[in-house]
DNA sequence: AACGACACGTGATTC
DNA sequence: TGAATCACGTGTCGT
C-alpha cells in the first residue's frame, strides 16, 4: 500500500525531533499532521464503514503513541543524567534517578533526626541549668575557681531564732560573689551582712533568722554549702 | 501465517504477566520462551538466507521490546503511588513523583538550613554570653528579676582614694546577689561591705579605694552598673 | 552490509 | 459493542 509510506514523513528522525517536540510540550494531544493527511486520504478512498472504523482505531493508535513519546520526552526533560537518547535508557535512568532521590531523602531525614535531637539535648541541658531548684545556678565567672577554703566559722544564737555567724577565708580563692552563692544556696533568712577584707583574708558577718535550726544544724549547713559551692565548680 | 499466532502464547496477559514478570526481574535479558519457539519453528520452513536475517532481526526487536518493558516494570514497582497499571500512566505517574521528590529535597535543605542558623544563632548568643568581658554574665536565677530599682545613692569621699558608697533599693525587685553582680560588673576594690534588710528596703553599704576616680565619677560608674545589669534582665 | 532504534499498522485481549 | 491497551512483525532511517 502506498498510503502507508506517507505516514513516514518524518526524516532526520530521533535526532532531531526530539528537541522540537520539546517546546511545544504543553499537552497537544490533538491530531497531528500525519493522522491530518491519512484521514484526508483514506476518506474519499474507502467507502465501505470498515474503512472508516479502521482509520480511527489507526488514530487512536497513533495518537496513544505519540502519548507515550511525549511523556518519556517530559521525563528525560526531569531527569539531569541521561546516558543514551534512548528510550529504554531514558526509563532506567530515570529508574536510577528516582533511586538515588529516595535514598537522599532518607538520609536528610536522618541528619535532620539528628541536628533536632541535638538540639533538644542542648535545650534540655540549658533547660536543666536553670530550673535546677536544690542546687544552686553557679554564675559562670565562678565555675572555675578554685574551692572555697574555710579557715574559721562560729555560729552563735542570740536568742529569738537569730544567730550570728562569721566565717573566713582565703582571699585568694573566695570573693563576695561566691560567698553571696553559699548564703543563696542555703536559703537563710538574712537580716544583716557584713563582707570585710583584712589582710589576706576575707571576713563574713552576717546575722540570720532561723528559728527551725540548732546553731550546730546551722553550722553543718553552712559547711554543707561550702561543700557543694565546691563540688559545682571545676577543679 | 499460523506461526504468528504462536507468538501469542500469552493468555490473560498484562494483568498476570506484569505480577509474574515482577519477580524474576533481575536482568534476565536472555531469549525467552517465544523465540525460542518461533525459532525452531522457521529454521526448518525457510531455506534461504533472507528467512534466517529476518528471524534475526525479528527477535531482536522482541528483546528490545521486552528490555524497555521490564524497565517499565521496574520503574513501576519503585514509585508508590501508581494511578493506573498502564504504561503511559506508570511514566507519568513516575514523572509526578520525581517533580514531588525535587521539591521536597529543596524543602529538606531549606529546613535543615534553617535549622542549622538557628542552632548557629543560639551557639553563638551562648558564646557571647560566656565569654564577653565587657559585660558581666549574670547568673541564670537572676535573669528574669525585674530592673533594680535605685531608690537613693550616696558617694562620700573619706580620703585617699577611699569612698564610703551607699544605696538603696526596694527589696522585691533587688537581691544580694544583684547587689554582688553590680559591685563585681563595676570592678571595685572593695575593703568592707555590708548589707542591711530593713522595711522592705535593702541597704548596701561599702568602703571601696578608686583613687583615680572623682566621687561623681564613681557615682556615675554604678548607675552605669546597674542599668547595664538592668539591660542585660528579661523584662 | 549490518546493526540498533524507531514508528507504523494490525490482530489480540481486556473491560 | 466499542474503546483502550498491548505485542507483534515490518519498513525506514542513521550510524
């Protein structure tokens, strides 16, 4: 049949076609020319109504390949490596495309996982810090003194639950800062304090309320608080 | 011609075959069962060379179509979201999900991005906080106390160099280790201090040596103190 | 010449 | 029945 050859009119085929049908991309899936000059050639030519079904079932067909083309055109389009301009290479480097996405996602998932998790820890910690209620929040400049040094501590009631306490230190490894830890630590009741420098060495005077306490109870959670000052800090 | 129709020995073919074909997908790009077939059938038929040319080309045309629908297959059985079991919608299908794959790979990167700025942001507020010398790092429990509220300041020299520094605040809004905080953030040499609750006041008293300070300039050093303290709280 | 890739028309098959 | 999908063999083109 003669006919039959002119559904053959394209010439330089694959090579260049390709890149033409890729513009105009955007869903044509109307009749193309080929089934254009068929239909107009086989109408007047078959009269019987076999003819006419047969042509449209031959369309059909066209039109569905040209369906399939132009979707493996779009993914090749999609797809960045393309190793052959080929259809089944264009499918399985699609395949390998699609492969390599999913495993890249799953691993950005994961570092994702990770950093939030990170993070959690690192708000949980900061967390911690500072709601801590029974120990005390050491300001950083003291973290790395060294341990608070108690040379002397008298503890003396004077009457009505109120004591008053002295206590010294070495200059050198305790300043007001740390000892206004210790009596925050503690949690005393302080009426009056007195914070005295002498030669070397730094004398604390304060008068607390403490009705609940023993001077020896009161003794033993000054030295406890020293204690735990201490064991905050590094050394 | 009856040997073509032995090329059809599929039966309730793409709805069985696809299924079975799934499993033994693994590069089996051998000659299968029909060729093997059509081929002992027309070796004995045709005696002339064209025969055997034409068988050649014939069955490599059936593998060819049989390597881009395994590929189809393959590309099938990876996309999960499948919306007809057809090969133009399996195409289409995949290439919806390699768009959706790009996008939420763009999204990953951006929220891992985002995330990372963050963390670097908090990193470096922390940094900032540790290890800044010209301002003091208050101690967390006194981050979220309201402004020291200065109710009277008074700066007496009593001579060489020496000063007698008095001041006043309400008590709710001011601790003694606010207080510490203020003297430790101005850097005085401080000989005495002392520091009395009375009536809901807080009174800080302390004999301190600044011999290259006038008594106002001092004066302005702690109001300086206790707005920069005042600035570095939440409030 | 020979091979690989393709489109075509067609008969078969399923819904 | 009829539309949709498929596999098949074949002719064509480029390498």
């Amino acid at each position: 049949m003669e006919d039959e050859m002119e559904a053959y009119q394209y010439n330089s085929y694959w090579e260049t076609k390709r890149f033409l049908d890729n513009e105009e991309l955007n869903q044509s899936w109307g009749i193309n020319e080929a089934c254009v000059d068929l239909g107009s050639l086989t109408s007047p030519d078959g009269a019987e109504s076999s003819g006419a079904v047969v042509n449209k079932t031959v369309e059909n067909e066209r039109n569905r390949r040209k369906k399939m083309n132009d979707s493996i055109c779009r993914l090749r389009s999609i797809v960045p490596r393309i190793s052959k301009m080929d259809k089944a290479s264009t499918i399985r480097d699609a395949i390998d495309y699609v492969q390599e996405l999913q495993e890249q996602e799953r691993q950005l998932e994961g570092e994702i996982a990770e950093i939030q998790s990170q993070r959690a820890s690192e708000i949980s910690s900061s967390y911690e810090y500072n709601n801590c209620v029974n120990y005390p929040s050491l300001s950083p400049q003291t973290w790395n003194f060294p341990p608070i040094e108690l040379l002397e501590l008298n503890v003396q009631e004077i009457g009505d639950g109120n004591y008053i306490i002295s206590m010294t230190c070495n200059k050198k490894n305790c300043s007001m800062s740390s000892m206004c830890e210790v009596i925050d630590y503690i949690d005393l009741k302080i009426m009056t304090s007195n914070i005295t420098a002498v030669s070397g060495h730094i004398m604390f005077t304060l008068t607390v309320k403490a009705e609940e306490l023993t001077s020896l109870q009161l003794r033993e959670k000054i030295e406890t608080g020293i204690f735990m000052i201490n064991g905050l800090r590094r050394h």
